[in-house]
C-alpha cells in the first residue's frame, strides 16, 4: 500500500521568499506523483505531477518538483512567493492499476507574509 | 469535453437525518469514481472507490455507504447523520493514474 507524508502542517513564508514544502511518499512499486493546491472554500487545482520520464517536473504559477528515489521524496518549491499563493497544498501518490487510488497526505498550510 | 458536476455545494443536515450526495462526470465511458472527506483540520480521506457499475470498494468502515447505478454517476448516502459526518466532500474521476484525476468542486456538510 502506498502513503504520504507532508512534513510541517503550517508553513510560514515571506513575500518573494522561497517556498519549500516536503513530501515524502511509501510505495512498493514506482508511484505516480501529485501536488494539489486548494485555496478557501475550493475544490482542488492540479499544480503538477510525476509519471515518468524527466525527474525535475514543472507546474502552473511557477512551481516545481523534483522526484527522488533513492530519498523517496516529491518536494515543492518555488522561487519567489507571492500572496496569491497562500492556500493549502496537498501531495499525493497513486500505484495506478485496476483501483487508480489517489492518496493523499494532510496537507501543508501556506501562509505568505508581506 | 470531460467535465464533472457535484451537488448541492453546501448543505445542512440535522443529526439523525439521512443524506444523498451525488456526483456525475460527463464525456467519458467506464471511468474510476471517487470520493473523498475533508474535515476540519484533517487531509482528503479517500472513503469510496468505483471501478465500474455495481462495484463499490470501501476506504474506511463508517456511518456511509456509495453507490453507483450508472457509469458515470456516484452517490454517497447515509440513512442517520452523526455530527462527526460534517465535513467538505470531494468527488473525483479518472481513467488512468497516468492521465491525472479531475475533481469536483465539492459539497460542504454541517451537520447540526
């Protein structure tokens, strides 16, 4: 069974600052990767995802990830923070096959000061 | 197009009283079904899973049940709300973890 862990629930950044939120993920075979942004009282929005191929993904609104295997690791960064990014993000990881079950970690809360 | 449609957007039940939210995705045939409970302060918990008409997989044992009577609508019921059923409730489709997953935009429960 696969799992995820996103490492601190509340991350505080300033404006321009970068943004770094952790996820490492449990997997007994090669996962497929996702992170999720969800601002308040909405539905989820696609960021970016991993499935095969180049390691260094890049997404909507500047942010990127890198896949590592041998950390088993998925984490989102972005270069210079911007308010609009303050909302709740969330990793994911799926093993595909007949289920296709997305599970998700518990989500990092970002709050971006000025 | 591909799109997905989940109603009502927000909902209050009183406890005891039974509930039916429902999910249809359009423009595809034989998709993955999902839905997911966020609560407050909690991650997205993945509660029912569909791989076809009839077929209900279940995440987590609990006061809900899904059902799927066609192939491309989800239903999430409850027959006695409990307070601990409050919570925001996420649809979700796809037909390959390759492709990615589309959401709806989801149901917000009070239940008083």
């Amino acid at each position: 069974a696969q799992s995820v862990t996103q490492l601190g629930s509340h991350v505080s950044v300033s404006e321009g600052a970068l943004v770094l939120l952790r996820c490492n993920y449990s997997s007994s075979v090669p996962p497929y990767l996702f992170w999720y942004v969800q601002y308040p009282n909405q539905g989820l929005q696609l960021l970016l995802k991993y499935t095969t191929g180049a390691t260094l993904v890049k997404g909507i609104n500047g942010f990127e990830a890198e896949f590592k295997k041998s950390e088993t690791s998925f984490h989102l960064t972005k270069p210079s923070a911007h308010m609009s990014d303050a909302a709740e993000y969330f990793c994911a990881v799926s093993l595909g096959g007949a289920t296709n079950k997305l599970i998700f970690g518990t989500g990092t809360l970002l709050a971006v000061q000025p | 197009s591909q799109t997905i449609h989940q109603w009502p957007a927000t909902l209050v039940q009183p406890v005891g009283s039974p509930l039916s939210l429902e999910c249809t995705v359009e423009g595809t045939s034989n998709p993955n079904l999902y839905w997911y409970r966020q609560a407050a302060g909690r991650g997205l918990q993945l509660l029912f899973y569909s791989v076809g008409i009839g077929q209900i997989s279940s995440e987590v044992p609990q006061n809900l049940s899904a059902s799927r009577p066609q192939d491309r609508q989800f239903i999430l019921s409850s027959k006695k709300l409990l307070l601990s059923d409050s919570g925001f409730y996420l649809c979700a489709w796809t037909m390959d973890s390759y492709y990615g997953y589309t959401f709806g935009s989801g149901t917000r429960l009070t239940v008083v």
